[in-house]
C-alpha cells in the first residue's frame, strides 16, 4: 500500500474534505499514523479553515500548520482568482516540500486537492500538475447527484491522461432527494476501472469518524 493518497472530486461541495478524514481515521483504526495536509485551502470562516481543522482532527500526528496547509486563502473562490487579488504566488516546490516532511513523520499522508481535478492554480499550472507532482495514487470522490456520472467519467479520464493510478472511489450522497441512485452507483461501478470503497450516506449532521467504517481501504493499491 503507497503511503499516500491525493483525494480529488468530480466537482467542489463534493465531499472531499469528508472522505479525506474517513480515511484518516480508516487507517487510523488499522494501526497506522496519519496526517492530513491541504496544499490549498480557499475560503476561511471566522479566522479559520475549516477544511484544515477537519482534516488536524481526523489525524493521530501533529505538525505545523504551513506544513498541512502551504496556501491559506481567504476568498471561497478559485484558487487562482483568490491568490491573484492578494499577491499570492503559489508554488508547486513548496508543497512538495512540506509533503516529504510530512511523510517522514507519518506512515500515511492523505492529501486533499483542491476544488475539482482540473482547477486552475495559476495561469499555468491546475490541479493535476498538483497531483503528478506528488506522484500520488487518486481517490475520486464522488458527489451522487444528477450529472454525476459525466462528471465522475470525465474527472477519471482527466487522472488517467495524467498518468496517474485512480486507485479507488468514495460515492457520497449529496443530494438525498436524488432518484435512481443505486442504479447510478451500479453505472459507475461498471464504467470506472477501479474498486468503489464506500458509500458514504447523508447526514445532517456528518462525523468522519463514523464513516471510517464504511471505507474498504484494504481495496486501495
């Protein structure tokens, strides 16, 4: 099993942030110690990031918050847009950095992307470039709604002309009211050539940790 996994969405609101923790606390649960990072975070809420402090949580290893989060940005809006406004100049080396210290604190890192595969992070690089260099096998999360399907088969094509392994699959039901979802679960199932790890139900109220269950990580490459 690779010590890492890039947790990406067929969209942002999808669930990444929530499948990120359950596997936090899935390998947790298997006897491993393990870190959550967010390259990117965009959006903070009362002088925080919620999606960092999700995935701090759902660590068992403690480490600086510029090493989990390299970029903090204050805007709920496309990484690029919101570094632009406030001067800020991403670096993919820096993440890269941070990454490798985290790997040699914890057995597992679990990466959280940004927005949607393919968002853009400056007017060169997008979230692929992210993901390659990081040399990460993807979990796909994927928001169960309507349009789900295109966006789940087209985000798989994406990682896959990246080069990279999409080692597995979250189904997270997003939309309760959502009709046919068992046969659009049983469509992805057949079109995507890898395993689905779980499906995560609607809630509410959400506790990653109750999940972690829910997730056949023994699945993942």
């Amino acid at each position: 099993m690779p010590a890492g996994y890039f947790v990406t969405g067929t969209d942002t609101a999808v669930g990444k942030t929530l499948a990120s923790c359950a596997l936090l606390h899935a390998f947790a649960m298997a006897g491993k110690s393990v870190i959550g990072m967010k390259p990117i975070a965009a959006g903070c809420e009362k002088g925080k990031w919620m999606d960092v402090e999700r995935l701090v949580e759902a660590s068992n290893v403690s480490a600086a918050r510029e090493l989990i989060n390299p970029y903090a940005l204050v805007q709920p809006i496309a990484p690029h847009i919101a570094a632009k406004q406030t001067g800020i100049v991403m670096d993919i080396a820096t993440v890269q950095r941070a990454f490798k210290l985290l790997q040699e604190m914890a057995e597992m890192v679990i990466v959280e992307g940004v927005g949607g595969f393919l968002v853009p992070l400056d007017d060169r690089y997008d979230g692929s470039d992210l993901a390659r260099a990081l040399k990460l096998p993807v979990v796909l999360t994927v928001g169960l709604r309507l349009g789900c399907l295109n966006h789940a088969l087209l985000t798989a094509r994406a990682i896959h002309s990246s080069g990279l392994t999409l080692a597995g699959w979250v189904a997270n039901q997003i939309d309760p009211h959502m009709e046919s979802q068992a046969e659009n679960i049983r469509t992805l199932q057949h079109r995507l050539d890898c395993p689905l790890l779980g499906v995560l139900p609607f809630s509410e109220k959400i506790e990653a940790r109750d999940y972690a269950g829910l997730l056949d990580i023994w699945q993942l490459i």
